[in-house]
C-alpha cells in the first residue's frame, strides 16, 4: 500500500486549514438568507443549539476518528471507518465520505467559479449597471442569467467558449495545482496566507456597511441600525403574528441544522482526513473547539453583518430577502452600484468569497485522493489526475444543464441536506457504539489541551447526538422526502443529476472493494497496533 508519510507543518497551520474548509461560501451566501428567511433572530436559538448538539461533537467525532485512522496509518473515510470499526461493512458505508465531497465539488467549484468571475469583472471595471438606479435590479439579474446561463441548457458551451467556462477552468485548474502541492505545502501554506486575507477584506467591506449611515435622506428608515434590526431581531415568519412561532416550526430547525452541518463541514468526511495527519500527541478537542469558533466569526460576525444589512440599506426590506444566489449575484452587485466606490468593494468582496471557496473546495478533493493513494496505491499525480477528470466531467454536465440550476440544485439537496446528515451519523455511531465511546474519549483526550469529562463526552456521543440526528433526519424525510421523489419521478434533468451521483457511487464502491481487499491482505502482513482503551489511561 501506498502509505502517505504526509504530516501537517504546525498546529495554527492545521487550525486555519480546517476553519479554511469550514468557512466558505455557506458563510457568506447561505448564512445570510436562510436566517433572515428563518425568523432572524429567532434562528439563533435552533442554530445554537444545533451547534452545541450536532455541529461540535459530530467535529469532535471527525477528529478523534482521523486521529486514530492517522495512527493505523490510514487517511481515507472507507478505510478509517472500516479499521475501527472492525468490519467491512463500516468499509462500505464510509464510501459516503468519497461521495459527498466528490459530488459537492462538482458543483461548488463551479459556484465558486462565478464569484471569481465577479471579481474579475469588477475589477476590470466590467459589471456596470449603467446610470438609472432603476434599470439596477433587472441589469444585475440579466448579468448572472447571462453568465450561468439561467435561461436555457447548453447556452454556455454554444459558439465559442463562453467566459464563465473560461472562470470555470481556472477555477478548477487553481484547486487542482493547490491539492498537488500536498498537504503542508499546498492546503496548509495557502490557508495561512487566505485566511489573514479574508479577514482583511470581509473587514474593509463591513467597516463600508457599518459606515454608510442614511445614505437615502428620502427614506430615513433605511439605515444601517434598522439594517442590522433587519438582520437580527426576531421575526415572526409567514402569516404568523409572534417572533417566537418560527420556534415552533421544524423547518426552521431543519435549517438550522442544515447549516451548520454545512458551514462546519461536518458530514463531509474532510475533517476526519484532515486529523489523519496529526501526531499521536497533537490536540484535537481544543483544536476542533479554534477551528469552529473561527468558522462562526466568519459566519455570525462577518458574513451576518454584511450582506442583509447592506441590502436593507440601499433597497429596504423588501430588496433584502432572497435565496443564497439571489442575495449574493443579484442583490449585493445592486447594493455595490449604489454605494460610493461600489466598484472596489465588489472587487473586495468577490474576491474574498473566491478565497472562502477555494480554501473549502480543496478540502473537498483530499479526501478522495488520499483514497485513491491507499485504494490503488498510485501516487499523487495519478490519483490527481483520476479525480481531475471524474470532476470535470461532472462539472460539464452541471455547465451543459445550467437552465434555472436544476441540476445543480438537485446534487445539493441530495448531498447537502441528506448525504451529510447520513455520513454524521455513521461517523457518530462507529464512534461511540462500535469503536466505543469511552475508548474515543482517551484517544481525544491524548496530547489535548481540554479535557471535556468522559462522561459528557459519553453521553453526548451515545445518546444525544444520535438521538438529534435520528430526529432530524426523521423530521427531513416527512417535510422533504416526498415532494423530491415526486420530482425525480417526473424524469428530465433532475432524474439525470441523480443517475450522476448513482454512478459516482458505484464507481466508487468497487474502488472500495477493491482496495479492502488490499488493505486486508496488508494488514494480514503485519498486525496492527491495538487500539488503546480506557485501561491504558493513566
Ligand atoms: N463549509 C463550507 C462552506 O461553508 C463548505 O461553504
């Protein structure tokens, strides 16, 4: 087997590498709309709890399992799963951990893509929204039709090659020369030098929005207190009267835990490859603790103050709502036509989001060819090369189907909202009820800095967490479930996207077929170190 020697170059190298994978375009984007959309401040309290519930012990459970994976020697989610779990079976399931991220990047570097061709244009003083303030809305909305080809399938790849494909390559060239590079040399030294940037940037373009006052002396309610009111206070959602009923609403949980999966990247099997390159002696409770508390910096205090408050100010409440593209390609470039030196700070802002997105989707490829190293044992250049063009090919058929993001929006509700909370839930379940979750505690607790009592990390990973998670996705199949086999029933684009994920799957299954039989004939020619359990302690 080809054994990685690889090792993470310091411990604020890997903090930032994980906040890196963490914080990214559902910070920015997705945060924003789906809390206002979800009572403002009112969504703080599901999302807080399933932070506490789900999101920090679920990074714990990644990081203890990559931890103890790295120490086996092993880096990939099938491989880990299926070591500590003792069976192959936990082999199998954790093909869910090459799934997700495949799928995700497909899509996500394509999102991300278009915030570097935003960029791009604005810097080159090319996304202009003329002169008549009331031309801005339809103008902006034309522009992103017109680069994503909204209108119609196959638009962007008819005469010639169209720009956003052009984006689309460098995009997807910059990730893949980035994963080449490895671990310490290409994720981590990028993120060290990323993420001071993104701060700087999401700092100079909130201290804009924090500034701009009543720019609008004609509406003197659309300034920047009432945009952070906006934004924060809690409101009553649909046609109900009390800011507390949307408590009562198990969608907004429902979104809640969604995003908080997502912005921790939980769920993804990209933390638990991450750990597998730190020492036995390296941290991993206070670490995971850093690298969450950064993601919601970015989340609550950058991208929270940002986006809706800047859209309140200059279009009141009615131009501040609106889904995650909407607010970010079509609203905030009104809000940059309006605001004094709008051009530079879209600039800034676009290409920030651009860095959010490129420090998580590279989190999204090393997983997968971390597998496909072990799997195979090929090495980096073939396994880059392999993945390279499972990914592009899925990203030509979401370029090809671009009509109203069909395509793309089905692959993200299948992975995003259903793939992770799947994947959690195997992760939580080998955890504590297999591995076992007092031996989980001692391998968490080694070299950290924090020690949580065994007994809350007990009864957090055996009962509470599971019991959420089975909550969750319960309450997800009875609200969502339906509706989207209905869709998929009626075939065309949708029922396309799904046959993509299908075939990834059963790509990938046989690849882990084929590599357990490796591993197990490995491993029969030297016996592994036995896992440590709490009678080590001490
Ligand atoms: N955690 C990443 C994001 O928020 C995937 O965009």
């Amino acid at each position: 087997m080809a054994r990685t020697k690889e090792r993470w170059g310091t411990r604020l190298g890997v903090i930032l590498a994980v906040a890196g994978s963490a914080v990214g375009l559902g910070n920015f984007l997705r945060f924003p709309g789906t809390a206002a959309q979800n009572g403002g401040g009112t969504f703080m309290v599901p999302y807080f709890c399933a932070l506490l519930l789900l999101g920090i012990p679920i990074c714990w459970a990644e990081w203890t399992l990559g931890k103890r994976g790295g120490q086996l020697g092993y880096h990939s989610c099938p491989a880990i799963l299926g070591q500590l779990g003792g069976s192959r079976i936990w082999r199998y399931l954790g093909v869910m951990g090459l799934l997700m991220p495949t799928i995700v990047y497909m899509y996500y570097v394509l999102v991300e893509s278009w915030t570097l061709a935003y960029a791009g244009y604005y810097l080159f003083g090319r996304l202009d929204l003329g002169s008549d303030p009331s031309q801005y809305p339809a103008r902006s909305s034309q522009f992103f039709t017109n680069l994503v080809g909204l209108d119609q399938d196959g638009f962007m790849l008819q005469g010639g090659l169209h720009p956003s494909v052009i984006f689309w390559m460098i995009a997807f060239g910059v990730n893949f020369c980035l994963i080449y590079r490895g671990i310490s040399k290409g994720i981590e030294k990028f993120c060290n030098v990323a993420m001071p940037i993104m701060v700087l940037c999401a700092g100079a373009v909130l201290i804009r929005v924090l500034t701009l006052g009543t720019p609008d002396p004609a509406h003197p309610d659309q300034n920047v207190l009432n945009g952070l009111g906006f934004m924060w206070n809690p409101k009553p959602i649909g046609s109900a009267h009390s800011a507390l009923s949307a408590l009562a609403d198990p969608k907004v949980w429902l979104a809640a835990a969604g995003q908080v999966f997502f912005t921790l990247s939980v769920g993804f099997g990209v933390i638990m490859n991450y750990a597998s390159y730190l020492g036995p002696k390296d941290d991993v409770v206070l670490s995971s603790l850093t690298a969450s508390a950064t993601n919601e910096f970015f989340e609550v205090c950058l991208g929270g103050l940002i986006t809706i408050p800047a859209a309140f100010i200059f279009l009141g409440a009615a131009g501040a709502v609106g889904g995650t593209f909407g607010l970010g390609f079509n609203t905030l470039p009104v809000v940059f036509a309006y605001m004094p030196a709008g051009r530079w700070f879209g600039f800034i802002w676009f290409t920030m989001l651009f860095l959010a997105a490129v420090t998580s989707s590279i989190s999204l490829l090393q997983p997968v060819i971390a597998f496909l190293e072990e799997a195979l044992g090929v090495g980096r250049r073939a396994s880059v090369t392999i993945l390279g063009l499972i990914t592009a090919l899925g990203c030509l058929f979401l370029i090809y189907f671009s009509k109203d993001l069909a395509a793309l929006d089905t692959m993200d509700f299948w992975m995003a909202q259903l793939g992770i909370f799947i994947l959690g839930t195997i992760e939580v379940v080998v955890l504590a009820w297999v591995f076992g979750a007092r031996r989980a505690h001692w391998v968490a607790c080694q070299g950290a800095e924090l020690h949580p009592p065994s007994w809350v990390f007990t009864v957090l990973m055996r009962c509470i967490t599971p019991l959420c998670l089975l909550t969750v996705f319960g309450a997800w199949c009875y609200l969502y479930a339906g509706d989207y086999l209905r869709s998929l029933a009626r075939g065309g684009v949708p029922l396309a996207a799904v046959g993509i994920i299908a075939t990834v799957l059963l790509f990938m299954l046989i690849l882990v077929h084929l590599a357990g039989r490796r591993w197990d004939r490995a491993d029969a020619d030297r016996l592994p170190p036995s896992p440590p359990g709490p009678e080590d302690v001490g």
